[in-house]
C-alpha cells in the first residue's frame, strides 16, 4: 500500500527559531515582521517562537546548526537580504549562505528554510518584503510549519519499534 504525506501551516504544536541577519536591515526588519505575523497567525505559542540575530546572511548557517542541534525546535528559519553591488561579493555572499543553509538541513534532519532575499537592488529586496512580491519572511515561516509537521507525518508513519526477544537482536515491527 502506497502512502500519502503531506504537511499543513498548523503551527500549535510546534517550537520554531528564526535567525535573521541585521545586514540591510531595512529589508531584513519586513523579512522579520512577516516572520512574526505568520508565527501569530498560524497559532505558534510565543513561548515556542526564539530569534537569533546575526550580523549577515554569511553567518545564518552556523546559527541555524547550533539552533536545529539543539534538539528545542522542529524547524528554523533563515532570514536575510544579499543585495547586488558592484563586485562579486554579491555572489560569493549568496551562494555560501544557500549552500550552508541546505548542509545545516540535511546534516540535522532538521528543516532549515532559506528566507534570503537575493536581489539586484533595495527596491526588489523591498518588494519582497512586504511589498509587491508579497513577504518571503512570512513566506519562509509557513513552509517551516508546513516541512516540520510532514517530517512528523513521515516519522510517526514509519517509526519502528522494537519488540522484546530473547536473541541478542531485537525483532523489529513497524508500528501501524
């Protein structure tokens, strides 16, 4: 029998970080706001939300490590705003922080979700957050609710548990 997973953005029973970059901070406090507005919304216990902030986008993914190791949350968000100059550090800063982000998710299990705003100028970061382009902060917050109760959903449907035996290895059932 084939099975079907599928997260949802209920949110009430689980505990979230958001780490958020101060860098171009006048993009990354809409990015914030989003976050908060979609935490409230979607029924997260303030008690449960935790914010680290982070000078840059660069720093994001050893934040979200330390956040997703620690065992407190089912799912972190990574907010921040590389905005393009006239060198390549645009690109550098980008693709380091994506890369980091995803290895900090696959290395932790943990959802890691990447709410950096990569844009060419301040009017497209603003654009998306919080302007014409919606918020990808409020954005990134439903798809960790949404990623951390599919991983609940996976993991409840498969867990396996031990049964007792009298050999030296435990039988294994799948729990229905």
């Amino acid at each position: 029998m084939s099975r079907d997973f599928q997260g949802d953005a209920d949110g009430r029973d689980l505990s979230l970080a958001v780490v958020v970059s101060r860098f171009n901070k006048m993009v990354t406090d809409r990015l914030l706001a989003g976050a908060r507005e979609a935490l409230t919304g979607q029924g997260v216990d303030p008690s449960r939300a935790d914010f680290a902030h982070v000078p840059g986008s660069f720093e994001l993914p050893l934040a979200a490590h330390r956040l997703a190791e620690s065992g407190r949350y089912q799912a972190v968000v990574c907010l921040g705003a590389v905005i393009r100059g006239e060198t390549p550090h645009f690109e550098y800063v980008a693709a380091q922080s994506a890369s980091g982000i995803a290895r900090v998710t696959l290395d932790t299990g943990v959802p890691i979700i990447f709410g950096v705003v990569t844009a060419d100028t301040l009017e497209q970061a603003l654009d998306r957050a919080g302007g014409r382009s919606g918020n990808k902060g409020f954005d990134a917050v439903i798809t960790a609710i949404e990623m951390a109760n599919l991983m609940k959903r996976i993991d409840d449907s498969g867990r396996e548990r031990a049964l007792p035996t009298t050999g030296s290895r435990p039988e294994v059932a799948k729990e229905e």
